[in-house]
C-alpha cells in the first residue's frame, strides 16, 4: 500500500514535523509514503514555478491507494472555494484534507480558537497591554485569516482599538518579517507594548529587526508567535507561542486515510486542539531563568512532576477492553495517573502499582536513596 503525502514545500520546521507525523503512522503500518512538494496555485515564485504544481497530475489512484492534502499550505493565492474544487477533483482517491474544511471528504483541523484567545487574552489581563502591533501573511490562508479574526475579538471585547498601520505582512519566513518590522524608523516610532505573530519563524524575524533598533524582547516589547517550534525552547528569549501540535495532525490524518482504504466508517472533521505555551518573550518566565522552560494555560511549568491518586476510576468508556457485558469496569478500578517532566501525550501500564508507591516516584531522578522521615526506611524497594 502507498499514501501520498502533497504539500505546499519543506524548507521548514512545520512541514517536516507533519512529515514525520505522517511518516510514523506510515511505517508503523507497513504503508509507505510519497511526499510531492507541489507549491500551490496561482504561486510562481520564479518562472519556473508551475513546475512544481505539476506533480499534482500524479497523484491519482494509478499511483497512490489515497493521499493526504496539506490543504491549508496551497491556497495562498486562491479563494477557498476555489482550492476545495480542485481537492474535489481528486476524487475518487481517498483523501484527508488538512487545515481547510472539503466537504465529502475527512478533514483535520487545528484548533486555534481557545489557545490563540487564551494567548491575546493573557497579554491583555495577566500584562495589562492595550497597544498591540500585528505580523500576518501577504497570502490569502484561510488559517492566517482566522487567527487575525481571533486577534480582533478578543481586543473588541476588551474595547481595544487596533491601529492598522501596525499590521505587518511577511510571507512566513524570517527574512519578511524581519525586513517589515524593520520599516520602522527607530524606537522612538514604536508604538505598541505587544507584537501578536502568525508563526514563530515570523516572531524570531520581528524580534531581530526590533533588537536592530534598539528594543529589547521582553522589555521593552513583548512578541509572541504560533507554531511551538523546536527553535522557540531554546531561543534567546525563548518564544511564548501556541502548539498546534503538528506531528500529531501528521500521524492522525494518515490514520484516517489508512481507516478509509479498509473501509471503516470517517468522520467528516477531527479537531486538534491547540494549547499555549507561556515563555520568557512574553515576560512570564524571567530572562535569567534557566530551569523552567514554559508554562500552560493552567499555570504548569514544563519541569513539573504531577501525581492524581484515586480509589477508583468513572465509566468513561475510554478504553475498549475494559467494557464487559455492557459493564465499563473502569469504575471499579483505582486510578493512578503520573505526568512526568516534558511529558507528551499518555499511556496505560498494566504494572502491579498502589498509591503507596507515590512517594518513590515522585522522588525518583531527584534524591538519592530517598528516606521515609517518620521511619527513617529508604522510600526505593529492594527486591
């Protein structure tokens, strides 16, 4: 079996976190995988460039047993009608589109809407801005479009004026941004407190071409991006940003491709939900911090060990082979649940284990040979 992977290109971080998404799912399953960097419509960026929309005529059922479309990465440069007519004309070859909802066919979306609102909100409320600068896309993404939208909510519910002449347009990369922000005159001509920007490769340009004038990140101006890219845990200042969690939306829509070609029943949209991450460019973590990495909407750092304990679980029907003669007996299960440093989604053991076990591993990595301080007996069981 093959699937086919179509985006937009691959020269950056973004798109080789889908792919590799994609790419797990795939190989996991026997499934191999043909990526076809095709550009997008109407997008020639040299003479050459419908060279690359080509490929598409290739992505047929004679060459693939169904293909994921990086939907949201195509239509830069044409109306949103326009690109779900052309995913349409792939049919009928099993497709999930991702970012761009086609109806008749599965789609993945992220979801911007709480994180993103979350994100204007915490610099409104928690830092108190009401002068904010804004770095969008020169493209017509129906993504970008509505991260602008949730931007101007959230700023008319709180009766912030947005002053438009702060709107700055890259076209994703660095280099953009940082030669629009850097059309500011000097710093006396900096007149907003907060910079909103659609990705964080724009965020890091923006805060390049602010620092080249003589502002300092945080500050003296805040600046927040979206993507959660490797590169914003470790820049100088590392990047508040938003998580769309993109490997995830690579390994899921693969997934549903694979369910479409066995003939299981799809739904037509799955939402991924984004989440925020609060970092030193916005002021939250100082900038001579060197532990803490981030922190959630929820107010939990990155370093952070968490622990619930319960006597029993609820019959959430979460898990298949629990369910026994109409009986969930999760519920009747005592719930043990550890969140450990960094950690990144979950999984179930089946390890023997009692809520006596919680102060070994709370300690675990962090004490050496752990005492109990009532009895004086170390914490680490020796067989």
């Amino acid at each position: 079996m093959r699937f086919g992977l179509v985006i937009y290109g691959c020269n950056n971080e973004y798109f080789h976190t889908f792919i590799k998404g994609t790419e797990k799912y795939c190989r996991s399953h026997g499934i191999d995988l043909a990526v076809y960097v095709v550009g997008a419509p109407n997008w020639q960026p040299d003479d050459f460039g419908y060279h690359d929309w080509s490929l598409m005529k290739f992505v047929n059922r004679e060459n693939l047993d169904g293909a994921v479309i990086l939907t949201g990465t195509l239509c830069h440069f044409v109306t949103k009608k326009q690109i779900q007519d052309i995913i349409r004309g792939l049919l009928p070859l099993p497709l999930v589109s991702i970012n761009v909802d086609v109806p008749g066919i599965p789609s993945v979306m992220e979801n911007p809407d709480k994180a993103f609102s979350y994100l204007v909100e915490h610099l409104i409320v928690k830092h108190g801005f009401r002068r904010f600068a804004f770095v969008s896309s020169i493209t017509a993404s129906v993504e970008i479009r509505h991260r602008y939208d949730i931007f101007r909510e959230v700023l008319s519910k709180h009766g912030i004026d947005f002053d438009e002449k702060n709107l700055f347009f890259g076209d994703y990369t660095f280099y953009s941004a940082q030669n629009e922000v850097g059309k500011i005159p000097d710093k006396a001509h900096v007149d907003f407190d907060a910079m909103v920007c659609v990705t964080d490769e724009m965020a890091y340009g923006a805060i390049s071409a602010l620092r080249n004038m003589g502002v300092s990140v945080p500050d003296d101006v805040v600046v927040t991006g979206f993507d959660n890219t490797s590169f914003s845990k470790s820049s100088f200042p590392t990047l508040t940003t938003v998580d769309q969690h993109i490997e995830r939306q690579g390994e899921l829509s693969a997934q549903i491709l694979h369910d479409q070609t066995e003939g299981k029943s799809v739904r037509d949209i799955y939402s991924v939900e984004t989440s925020c991450r609060l970092r030193k460019s916005c002021g939250c973590i100082h900038i001579s911090d060197m532990e803490n990495n981030s922190i959630d909407e929820n107010g939990v750092y990155d370093n952070t060990r968490i622990i619930v304990a319960s006597d029993h679980g609820r019959d959430l029907a979460e898990f298949d082979y629990m369910q026994f003669n109409g009986i969930d007996v999760e519920c009747y299960n005592p719930l043990y649940m550890v969140k450990d440093f960094n950690a990144k989604g979950f999984k179930t053991s089946d390890e023997f284990m009692t809520i006596a076990d919680t102060p070994t591993i709370i300690t675990d990595g962090i004490i050496d040979n752990p005492m109990n301080p009532f009895t004086g007996k170390s914490l680490v069981h020796k067989a």
